[in-house]
DNA sequence: CGTTCTCTTGACTCATCTCAAATCTGGTGG
DNA sequence: CCACCAGATTTGAGATGAGTCAAGAGAACG
C-alpha cells in the first residue's frame, strides 16, 4: 500500500514469491498469505546502506528477498564485529523490541518484503503458523551463533578461513548436488574486510592465510574473489572440526 | 507420573514453582499448567554430571529449577568453548531436533522440570501461550549470544574479564537495587577454567589479569571467589563497551 | 599431614596485530 | 588505447598480547 517514492519495487504477490517456501510466511495457508499481503510493501537499498542503526528505533522488520545484508555491531573504538549474514529469506526485526541491537547492512542491493509494525506485531499473535515459523528460523539462527562462538573463541586464524570458506562451498555444493571429493568453485561474495570482521580477525591475517592455504594446495585462486577448492574433505580437515561435525547437516 | 528412581525429587505444583513467572510456562493459564503437570517430572542431577552430550540423541526437555548448567561445545582435540550459562527458568533442549548440537553440563547441584518429548511437542502445537514464550525466550538468548560474540572477536582479555565481572556484579546489584556507585560484592560461581572456557581465553590469562584488574584498584578480593567492585562505572569501562550500550538493559 | 585440586606467577614462545609499502584491479577521462 | 586514480589486496618487518610449559602457593579433604 504504502510505497517510499524513493525506494519502491515491483510489487509481487506472495503466491509468485521466491523466498515463499523459506521464509517467516512458510507455514502460512492462502487466507494467511491475504493478510499478510496487505500489511507488505517492498523496499530497496543500495549497496553500502545501513538498514538499521544498532541503538536506533527498530522500525524494519520483515523478510530479505533479495541480496545479502551483514548484522554486526562495534566497540565505541570502532572495533567491529559480524555477528551474522542475512540471506534472502531470513528474517529481519524482532517482534516487541523497539531498540535494535545490532547494525543491519547491505552488502549488494537488497531487497526486503518489510511488514508495518503494529499490524505485524497483531498478525503474528493471531497467527501460529508465523508463530511457529519464526521460532524455528530462531533457533535455527541461534543454533549457528553458537556455532560461530565456538570458531570466534577456539579457533586459528588459518582453521577460521577453512570454516568460512568450507560453509560457502557448501552452499555452493548443495546447489550444484556435486560430491564432496569433485571440486568447487565459487565467488567470494564477502571483501577481506567483511571476513576480517566476521572472523574476528584483521584484514591482512586474513589476507595472508588465503596466500598460505593456496601455497598448501588446500585452494587455489582465479582472481582473489574466486576459490576453488580441490577437494572439500581436505578443506574440512584444515577447519578443525570433526569431519562429520558441525558443518556438516 | 514416572519419575527416576536414582533422580527422584519432590514433585512441586506449577502454581507453587519458584520460576513459575519466568520459566517457558510464564504465559500459560491454569488449564494449561495442568496439562503440564501431567507431563512433566523433576530429576535431580549432581555436580559436574552431563546432562546431554553433543552429538547424542536429545532427550532432556525442560525448564532449568534450580542450580547453574553449561552449555558448551569441543573441538576434536579437547579445545572447549562454552556458549551459554543456563540459570533458574531458562529452557533446555529443543523441539523437533533430534541430535543435540552441544554438552549440558551441571556446575553445582541442578534440578530440572523435565517434560516427556512427544507430549511436549504435541503440547506446544497446541498451546499458543507456550510457544509464544518459548519464542521471547529464544530471541533473548540469541541476542545475548551475538553480544558474545562481540567479546570472542574483539575484545582484549582484560576486558573480557571486566566484561564477565560486569555481568555478574549487575545481576547482582539488581537483587540488591544498589546504586552503581556503590560497592558491590558477590561469590564467583565459576572456576578459572568454566570462566576461561567461557571467555575463549587460557587459565592462566584469566588468573593474570584478574590480578592486573586487583593492581589497578578496579577489583578486590578476599578470596579467589569473592569479588568487590568499589565502583561499577569503573568496572564497565574496563569492558571497553560505551558506558550506556551492551550489557545495561 | 599428606593428597589433590585450584589458583597464581614466572620465563619463554609464537600467533596475530600494527605499521608501512608494494601490487593489483577496475573505472575514468583524455 | 593509454595514463591516472582510488580502492582492494598482498607482502614485509617488527611489536605485542596471549599461549605454553613449569613450578610454587593456598585451600579443601579425608
């Protein structure tokens, strides 16, 4: 209904929705789908801009359709760290909270199907199928910061890129259906720096342990935004965990 | 109904559970704690004892009563990070997941209302009211959990510790509605080695600079558990958050 | 009063950070 | 097409914070 003149998008019907069997509407029936569509409006931001300021009135909630956005918040010092990555689908805001923890940015253009608050809030006390959804995609969420804590707490810096590294050639895997033994490859879609802050490490540790997994033989470089990784078992050996923990679901 | 012969413990009423008002079951009416109470059976574990190990089938569910668990995860090679501390009325295991994804272990004496499995599942479809509280619970756990991240990344290991204390001298102080200026004094109630597992740091480094922390005046101690802090604002610098963000909510 | 566990402290090592410079990349305008 | 620039990345040299190894001091317990 409401669409900012400045960052308006072509509407689209849940029905039509890409993110529609993933998101925080999963669960939702058709008459579900109706209420929901009218408390929606789509809105883009551009590459670099901050969705929601850590601090801030929390006003964005709703669903990443499109694009990658970071969650991070920083020390008064500028220290910063990534505590997660917004994926399309993934859910945004939190019900009942009015200020936000943390940083919320694009990291390409994004697009999010943003729901309007007090109305957001009701439907979901009306509805269990959201209900449900979102306590799922929480602990979900949950589950894996857990899982980042013990790499941000334990691990080498060399074994934290093998980690990130192999759950994005996971991903890569999983969409391709390639074996674990063929190779990978796949592009970067993180700078030096996002991983630097993701990992708790610094730019140049990070730069330097790529050079020396490539120098192992673990990866190898196209450009420095595209890996390919021989042989993924090999990658998970060198990310510390048990070869058939963790990562691996 | 079935309670364990080896755990047994007096059965309490929900109307009369001392967590009642903060526990997974804090929204629920009167009919509902009736539902749960046919479910639902105490069983007392002793300290240092594994309440779920990672990896194994997940069976505990429930709410945490009485005592301190760790929930806290290794590496192949023994290195251990702690994720989370659950106290009184915090909620453990996990609907519809089948392997526990990290160790529950009892610190001191720790007794648990714990509900059978298929029952609960099917309880909390069915109960609004729980899975709603389920819900805020997860969300506040999840937040506290990226807070900590925060700390494994970023910060030193003085200002971890400072950190740790912080937390717990607040806890403290709203039990007594102190004021920030005054002194606080409490009981650590973890080890050096809970406290580096905790804080992704080594024994020793806890023990140093908790002695550093001494030197400077920011902490006192009578014993190597008990703790003073003559000036909370001056403790919460030292944990290198803005004085206002973080951990005061 | 040993025994055992927790905690502290010292000396040294090493992984990661810091500071600095070089290299590479893509984009812009001439 | 080329020169130039800004940002991203790599690499080097040195500093340092935290880990490792080892020993000693308390405290708790039987």
């Amino acid at each position: 209904m409401t669409v900012t003149a400045a960052n308006s998008e072509v509407l689209i019907r849940c029905g039509e929705c890409p993110i529609r069997v993933q998101a925080v509407c999963a669960y939702c029936g058709p008459s579900e789908l109706v209420s929901l569509d009218e408390i929606k409006s789509y809105k883009t931001y551009k590459p670099g801009e901050t969705i929601v300021w850590a601090g801030e009135n929390l006003t964005v909630i709703g669903s990443l359709v499109k694009g990658i956005a970071t969650l991070s918040r920083s020390l008064p010092d500028g220290r910063r760290q990534m505590v997660g990555l917004l994926f399309p689908s993934d859910f945004i805001g939190r019900t009942g909270k009015r200020v936000a923890p943390f940083d919320v940015v694009a990291t390409n253009e994004v697009v999010i199907c943003q729901f309007r608050q007090p109305q957001f809030d009701q439907l979901i006390k009306t509805t269990p199928s959201l209900e449900r959804r979102l306590l799922d995609m929480t602990m979900d969420e949950l589950d894996s910061a857990r899982e980042w804590m013990l790499l941000l707490g334990r691990k080498t810096a060399r074994e934290k890129i093998a980690s990130l590294l192999a759950i994005i050639a996971r991903r890569t895997m999983a969409l391709s259906a390639a074996s674990p033994r063929d190779g990978v490859a796949f592009e970067l879609p993180l700078t030096r720096e996002t991983m630097a802050d993701y990992l708790g490490l610094t730019i140049e540790t990070v730069s330097r342990q790529i050079s020396a997994l490539k120098k192992s033989g673990v990866i190898s470089l196209r450009d420095s935004r595209h890996i390919v990784v021989p042989d993924f078992i090999r990658l998970l050996d060198e990310a510390g965990d048990d070869s058939d923990g963790g990562f691996i679901d």
